[in-house]
C-alpha cells in the first residue's frame, strides 16, 4: 500500500519525530509507514486523516480494484 504521509509530514515542514509527537507513536514507525514497510491500524490511519485534515483513503492508495471481485 503506497501512502502520502512523507509529502504531507514535508509540507507542514515537521521531521519524523515531530509527527511522531503529535500522533503518539515513535518516530520508527513514522519511518516504517513513509517507507511502506508498515500499514498503520484503523486508529493511526484515522489520526493521521485528522491531523493532516485529508480523508483517510487519500493518505493510502493500494493496488486493489473492484473488478477483483468478478
């Protein structure tokens, strides 16, 4: 799953650990994420929507498309 966080965390011009601080997580997991070694559970993924005042499915884009399910 591919996501926007690093271009969002840039333009608020915060460093991985001061997002870390605001979300309540370390900053290896904030790297973890950004490098798409990590997909962040339901309550992160909502925190980070909020905090970056985005809705959730524009953070994190997947591959998946519904014709999948044909």
């Amino acid at each position: 799953m591919r996501n926007i966080v690093r271009e969002l965390r840039e333009q608020k011009g915060w460093s991985q650990g001061e997002l870390a601080r605001r979300l309540g997580v370390s900053r290896q997991t904030i790297n973890a994420v950004e490098t798409d070694k990590y997909d962040p559970s339901l309550p992160l993924a909502l925190r980070m929507a909020l905090l970056f005042d985005v809705p959730v499915p524009s953070l994190f884009m997947d591959d998946w498309k519904p014709e999948q399910l044909k």
